[in-house]
C-alpha cells in the first residue's frame, strides 16, 4: 500500500502524453486558421477539425499540400508556364 504513494498516480505519464498531443493540436489549429484564412476557406471549420487527434494531423497534411499545390499554380502562371504536371 505504501509503493502507490511513493510511485505516484500511474497513468500520469498517459496525461502528460496527452497534454503534449494537445498543445502540439493547437499549434497545428493556429496555423491552419491563419493559412485557410488567406486562401478564403472555412477557417474555423478546419482549424476545429485539425483540434481532432490523429484525424487533425491529415487534415493539417492535406491542406498545407493543396495550398502548396495552388501556390505553385500560381507560380507557373505568373511565369507563363501552362499546368502540364511535368
């Protein structure tokens, strides 16, 4: 009985886990509201989404892949350059 109060509370590392996985979500939320925001889409919807563990790391993946995407579209065309995907 006395080594549960010298150990300490044994799933306190799980909440730290998850604190960290939290805080790292939210960062993600930021940017993404402020990015979706310049390209005008839905910008609290997304950063909601991106607040949603594992499910919030895609969708970070996924917009900042399409905002690449169309950056570089952009590039070409101020360029001159026609979209052949090569």
């Amino acid at each position: 009985m006395m080594e549960q109060y010298i150990t300490g509370d044994p799933n306190f590392h799980v909440l730290v886990e998850l604190a960290t996985m939290m805080i790292i979500q939210l960062m993600y939320a930021v940017v993404t509201f402020l990015v979706c925001r310049k390209q005008n889409w839905n910008a609290w919807l997304l950063a909601l989404v991106v607040l949603i563990p594992f499910l919030g790391m895609l969708a970070f993946l996924v917009i900042f892949l399409t905002t690449l995407l169309k950056t570089l579209d952009r590039l070409n065309a101020l360029e001159g350059k026609e979209a052949t995907g090569r």
